[in-house]
C-alpha cells in the first residue's frame, strides 16, 4: 500500500491549520482515517475504496491520488495537486 504517487498532494489540516505534502497510497488512506475534517463523504468513501483496491492490485496508485484529490476537495482542505 506503500505506493508512491508521480506528484504530491498539498492539503491544510489541523487547528491551526498544518500544510502536508501526501506522497503514496498509505499516506494518503492514513490521513483520511486519521485526521480527516468529515467522518462522511460520498468522496472520502470512494477514496477509502480506490486505496484499497490498490492494496488488492486491482487500481494504480495515480487512481488513489485522483480519489484523494476529489476528496481533499470535498473536506476543503485541498491546497494544490
């Protein structure tokens, strides 16, 4: 799940808000679980769902890193992609 993406993701979390670069597919499912802003998300539940098929071998990474973005984009934390 350790994959790593051709391009990071810059999201602003946390009180006061922190910039972090998501480089691969664990970060990115960890951030989600982790520190996400919303418990629900029609974008966070398929972004979950992308991380782990590429865990499965079903998706490519660059698949979670879109998801990620759409979903970054629906908590409002998305910085740059």
């Amino acid at each position: 799940m350790n994959s790593p993406w051709t391009k990071p993701v810059i999201i602003s979390i946390g009180e006061p808000p922190e910039e972090s670069a998501v480089e691969t597919t664990q970060g990115a499912a960890w951030a989600m679980i982790e520190d996400w802003p919303l418990e629900d998300g029609t974008a966070l539940d398929r972004a979950l769902a992308v991380c782990a098929a590429v865990d499965a071998g079903k998706k490519k990474p660059e698949d979670a890193r879109q998801a990620f973005v759409e979903a970054a984009r629906e908590a409002g934390i998305l910085v740059r992609s």
